[in-house]
C-alpha cells in the first residue's frame, strides 16, 4: 500500500475512535503524576494552579462552542463512522484556521495536563496529540479536496490547518446557536469535569496515601453531572434542542 493510502487509512481509524483519546490522556497524567507534590508546599498555590488548569481547558471548550455554535448540521460535529461534510465551512472562525474543534481539543486536553505541573508530561502530550491529529487532518483534507476541489484547495491556500490567522476573519452567515452548542457538546464538558477530578483525587493520594476529597470538587463535580444529565434526558425525550438546519 503506497504511503499516502496508508496515511488515509490510519487517519480515517483514528478519527472513528478519537472520541476515546482522553482514556490514553489520563494513563500519561497518572505517570507525569509519580513525584506530585504541592507548588511551594502550600495548598494555596495549588488551588491556583487547578483554577489555571480549569481555565485552559474552558478555553478550549470555547473555541469549540464557537465553531459549533456557527455551523450548520452534518458539518462539524462528532460524527465516528465516517466523513461527514455537506457543504464547505469558510467563514467566521473556519476563515481564521481549518480545524478549529482540534485546536479546541488541544486546550481542554492540556487543561488536564497541566495538573501535574510535569514539563515533559506536556512535551510528550503535544508531541502525541500533533502525531494522533496529523492523520485524522490528512484523511479529512483528503476527502474534503475530492469532494469541494478549487473551492477547498483556494481555502486551504490561504487558511493554516492549526495555528489561526486574525488577519483572515470574516464574519458567518450563521448567527450563533447556544441551543445546538448544549445538544453537541454537553458530553465533553462532563468528560472534562470528570477527568479533572479523577487527577484530583490521585494527586491527593500521591501525596497523602488516601483518598480525600474536598467539599469544593464535589459540588464542581455535581453541578457537572446535573448539567449532563438534564441536557441528555431533554436531547433524547423532547425537542427542546432542535434548531432547524443545525
């Protein structure tokens, strides 16, 4: 198999089970985690720190409401079994870099990363993140290039696939939806309160040899997993997050 079908081919693997990325995620901060100790030996510092870590990852999240909360349906979403594009997004923050929800991802993955405060952790994290995505990114561009022809290759030509470019900006057709954001996105704000709690809880017992877990986190915790639950129960039994043409 020439390299360039077998680019396409782990690319399009990937992509089906990228959903399951932050499983490996956690496994690499659980090792960063070994010598984890307080910054400064003081409890302060830390809270600081988680809320640092808190705010990264709710940047990511925004970038990824953002692009979400702009486009149209069976566009960019969270589609697994295949590659999903019925019309070309150019504009608002797709005139700005190609892969808006990836770069999303990359913030609110390295919010968790961050915990541990382990330099190489981050390295290796990026590193691993820019390998996993360059073949997801290759399979889409691929297909997007067959299917849009001039009209992706004069995108492409002057829009960079990571790092955005302000210059480009120009405003969507779209107004933004808060609706169809909840309806696409509610599981990854869980997964990512979810996973930071996770690292909580084996930090604290890296460092005192028991699980304790404070007030403050199981309310961030609880408030996570009502907001999940109230936007899954009303998604799957009413109509309420429905917006025609998202």
């Amino acid at each position: 198999m020439a390299l360039q079908e077998e680019f396409q081919r782990t690319g399009n693997w990937l992509f089906r089970w990228r959903s399951y990325l932050p499983l490996f995620l956690i496994v690499l901060v659980g090792l960063s985690m070994t010598n984890y100790h307080y910054p400064f030996g003081s409890r302060l510092y830390d809270w600081l720190w988680e809320g640092l870590c808190f705010l990264v990852g709710f940047f990511g999240m925004a970038i990824r409401a953002i692009t979400i909360g702009h486009t149209p349906a069976k566009t960019s979403g969270r589609n697994t079994k295949a590659q999903v594009a019925d019309k070309l997004n150019t504009a608002g923050i797709y005139s700005l870099v190609r892969n808006p929800l990836y770069l999303g991802n990359y913030f609110m993955m390295l919010g968790i990363v961050l915990f541990p405060r382990n330099i190489w952790g981050i390295v290796v994290f990026t590193l691993l993140f820019a390998l996993y995505y360059e073949r997801i990114i290759y399979a889409e561009e691929a297909y997007l290039r067959v299917k849009f022809g001039e009209e992706y290759l004069d995108w492409a030509a002057k829009t960079p696939a990571f790092f955005p470019r302000f210059t480009n900006f120009r405003r969507s057709g779209l107004s933004f939806s808060f609706r169809n954001v909840l309806k696409r996105e509610y599981s990854g704000f869980f997964g990512f309160i979810l996973s930071m709690f996770i690292v909580e809880v084996f930090g604290d017992w890296v460092i005192s040899g028991r699980v304790h877990v404070q007030t403050g986190w199981w309310i961030i915790l609880g408030s996570g997993f009502v907001i999940y639950l109230t936007v899954r129960t009303l998604k799957k039994n009413t109509q309420v997050f429905n917006v025609v043409g998202r």
